[in-house]
C-alpha cells in the first residue's frame, strides 16, 4: 500500500505507540485519584501539556484536551455563543470549513451564519470578513488550512480584524498544526482546534487552545480540565498527543515529495489542474483535477493498485455530492467529481511517489481512452 490519505487520518509514529504502551499496561490509574499510580498518570498529563504549550508557544493552562477537533469546533462555537449570553448572535465562516463546523452552524437555528465565498485559488480575501462583521457578531471561525486544497488562509490577519471589532475569533488549525509556525501567546487567535490522528497520534484525542483571561462556559461539566471539560482523561491519548506533536518537523521533505508527485502527474498528463497553487498552501497536500474523468472510478483503479487517496474530506465520501469546498472555488460539478486529494506525510518515500505517480497517469490514460468524449 502507498498511503496518500494523510489529512484523512494518519500512521501512529513508532515513538508515539511507545509513549502509549505504559497506559495500555500497569500505568492504568486515574489521574484523579490519590495513589501513586494516579499521580503517575497526572504527571502523564502534565508532561504532555508542557511539551504541547512548548510547541504551541502557549501557557500549559491555555490547553484544554478534547476527544478531538469536532469536539474542539463545538466547544468554541457553542462556547462564543454562550459567551455572549444570546446578545451577539451572529457567525462569520467560510463556505470551504470543514463538516465539523459547518454542520454544526446550519444546525444551530438561533445563529445568523453568515458564509464567506473564496475565489478560484481558493483564496479569501480579509477585506470580506471586515465588511461580514457587525456590532451582532460574536464569532468569526476560520480555518487554517484547508484539508481538501491544502490552501492557507490569513488567519493571523483575519484575527487582528476580528478583535479590532469586539469579535471572537477561532480557527480550525487541524491540517495547521506541525506545518505552520504557530506562537499561540503574541497571536491574536482566542480559541485553536488541532486533533492528534492528523498528526501520527491516535483516534479520539486533541484539544481546544483558549486565550487567557477568556472565560467559556464547561464543555462538559466536571471537574477536570479545570473545571472545562469533564470526564476522565484519556491518559493514553494525550501522552501520545504530547509525543506526537514534538516529533522532528521533515516538511521540508514532504513537500519535495508533494511536488515531485504534481510535476510528475502534469508532465505525463495532458488535461490535468492542481488547485490552489496560486495560494499559499501546506506542502503535503495536492488536490488535482483529472478533465473528463471520473474521480470515484480513478480513485477505485489506483487502489486496486495499492494507491490510497481520496475524493474529499473523508467524513464526506462515499457520497456521490461533489466537494463543497471544491464548489465554492468556482468549479464546475464534473470538474469536482473528477478530483482527487493526495495527502502526504513523513512515512512516504521518493519511491513511493515515482511509483504512484505512475500508477496514477497510466489509470487516468486508461479511463480517457474508454470515454474519449467525455
Ligand atoms: N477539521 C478539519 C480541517 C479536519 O480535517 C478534520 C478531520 O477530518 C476535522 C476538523 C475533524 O477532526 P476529528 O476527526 O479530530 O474530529
């Protein structure tokens, strides 16, 4: 298998599972409790929290660990709506958000959500979120980067727009974190989503950064996560996290990879468009439009051959909507439903993307030469 999903889910990374192993075993006690074994596990979240606040350049107490960025995306949402006891009711966000927070918004009925287009490279323009905003806005939640194009926004800038005018301002930093410097303290971001599976640690863990001083109602009412976020700490999952987020950056690498993998598609393919490349963009990502074919048909060719990709987001495939994200960039619905994402990560190999490459090319050749009209 050449595993090209990454912004799906990601490979534990070997040190990872061993920072687990001890919680799966002896190391079973409750950080809560006042035995040894619990303080260990307390000690567990500590190291975590510290090495998570180093990478993040943010206090220890500016952590809150979730189940992940879905979780996180409800916390901060439903968080600045409470914040604002009902006398701000409005939210600016994008159309390309990811299902977490858009879902979320069209099902909250009390909200004005307002939804920001982006242009054909998928960009955004913060003049649109300073005109989007009014005395009524209590949020603005942009993401960071997007994980169908890989294109990153302006986030800092949108967030120094959002706090000149009495907004909130939170970001989806899921496909972000690890690729983006990022100094939580000096940044003008009041809540960041980040989710330990995109990042080479486990399903079910991530967390929720809160800016000092601002106080959220309880996500879950309890008395860990002081007093934030109830429920018994997944110590396993946040040890992991910790581990996870202080592996050596190779994003250097990936996007070598990543560009070698789109010079080699474009030069064997006529017909072919990667989206997004006129923006700023995280390099391990490449969303590419293969004319005429169909996507869900190429994408099932390549894996017979050992290539995993993907159509879109993953919670949104097996679908036959195109990608939404896709949409609101201008394309057409066939030019949609004929993309895929390949996602890379520290796992791939030079090999690896020559050989899918190839793979990729001869399956698309294939496909046009059974449809030559479409
Ligand atoms: N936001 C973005 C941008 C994502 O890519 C994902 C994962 O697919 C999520 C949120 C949801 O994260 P989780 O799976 O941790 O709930």
């Amino acid at each position: 298998m050449i595993y090209l999903d990454n912004n799906a889910t990601t490979r534990i990374a070997p040190a990872v599972k061993a920072a687990m192993l001890p919680y799966l075993d002896d190391e079973f006690g409750n950080p809560s409790s006042q035995s040894a074994i619990g303080a260990r596990a307390k000690e567990a979240l500590l190291r975590s929290r510290l090495a998570i606040s180093d990478f993040v350049k943010a206090s220890p107490t500016e952590i809150v660990f979730t189940s992940g960025a879905t979780e996180s995306n409800h916390a901060a949402i439903l968080g600045a709506i409470e914040h604002f006891s009902g006398k701000r009711n409005r939210i600016v966000t994008t159309a390309v958000e990811h299902p977490a927070t858009l879902r979320l918004l069209q099902s909250r009925k009390e909200v004005e959500v307002v939804l920001l287009s982006v242009d054909r490279q998928g960009r955004l323009d913060p003049a649109q979120i300073d005109a989007a905003i009014t005395t009524n806005t209590a949020l603005v939640s942009v993401m960071w980067a997007n994980n169908e194009t890989g294109v990153v926004f302006p986030v800092e800038e949108i967030a120094r727009i959002a706090k000149q005018r009495g907004a909130l301002f939170h970001t989806d930093a899921v496909q972000a974190i690890g690729r983006l410097p990022l100094n939580f303290r000096d940044s003008s971001i009041d809540l960041l989503s980040f989710s330990g599976h995109k990042l080479h640690a486990p399903k079910g863990i991530g967390g929720l950064l809160v800016k000092k001083g601002l106080m959220l109602p309880p996500f879950i009412i309890g008395s860990q996560e002081r007093g934030r976020r109830g429920g018994t700490e997944n110590v396993m999952g946040i040890a992991a996290l910790g581990e996870a987020i202080a592996l050596p950056s190779e994003n250097g690498e990936i996007e070598t990879l990543r560009n070698l993998l789109e010079e080699l598609v474009l030069s064997g393919l006529s017909d072919c468009t990667v989206n997004g490349t006129a923006s700023p963009r995280i390099g391990n990502t490449s969303s590419i439009t293969f004319s005429g074919i169909d996507g869900e048909e190429l994408l099932m060719a390549i894996e017979k051959e050992g290539i995993i990709a993907s159509q879109s987001a993953a919670c949104q495939s097996g679908g036959r909507k195109p990608s939404h994200v896709l949409i609101a960039m201008g394309l057409q619905e066939g030019e949609a439903k004929a993309t895929l994402r390949f996602s890379l990560s520290r796992y791939n190999r030079r090999e690896e993307v020559e050989e899918a490459a190839r793979i990729i090319v001869s399956a698309a050749r294939r496909a046009r030469a059974r449809n030559p009209f479409a």
